[in-house]
C-alpha cells in the first residue's frame, strides 16, 4: 500500500503516521531524506522484500519532485505502474 502524505503540518503528519504504525503494527520502519538519498534507492529499499516478509514502512522526507515538474520521475511511475 502507498499512501503520499504532504504539508508543512509536520506535527499532523507525523500523528498519522503514528496512527498507521500502530493499526498495520508496523515495527520495521525506514526513513530517508531526498537531499541526501537517490530516488534509485529509496525504490530499490521499497522493492526489497525481508526474509519473513514483514510490511515495512518507507519514509521520504524533503520529496522534492512533488514540486518540481521538470524532475524526471520516469523510475517513480515504473514503481507504481509493476
């Protein structure tokens, strides 16, 4: 499941996904910073899948490419399109 959550409401972001930690009782949780890690792989971390097939949630923080329509995010849509 992808669910993009954006806003300058960290406060109201991080509730929620506290919310969802605790429903799905996600334990295996990554952060990543945009800044400082390729969208290459942040997908490659998304695609890997854990020896007991644990959920795991994914969180980009600073997701530029939101914003910018001229970032190329040809790796992004291949993602969600397989």
């Amino acid at each position: 499941m992808v669910e993009v959550l954006y806003g300058t409401e960290s406060f109201l972001i991080n509730e929620y996904l506290e919310k969802i930690k605790g429903e799905r009782q996600i334990e295996n949780i990554i952060k990543y910073n945009l800044e400082e890690t390729t969208l290459m792989d942040i997908i490659e971390d998304a695609l890997y899948i854990d020896l007991f097939n644990n959920d795991k949630m994914i969180i980009v923080y600073n997701s530029y490419f939101l914003n910018d329509l001229s970032m190329d995010t040809t790796i992004l849509e291949d993602y969600f399109n397989h």
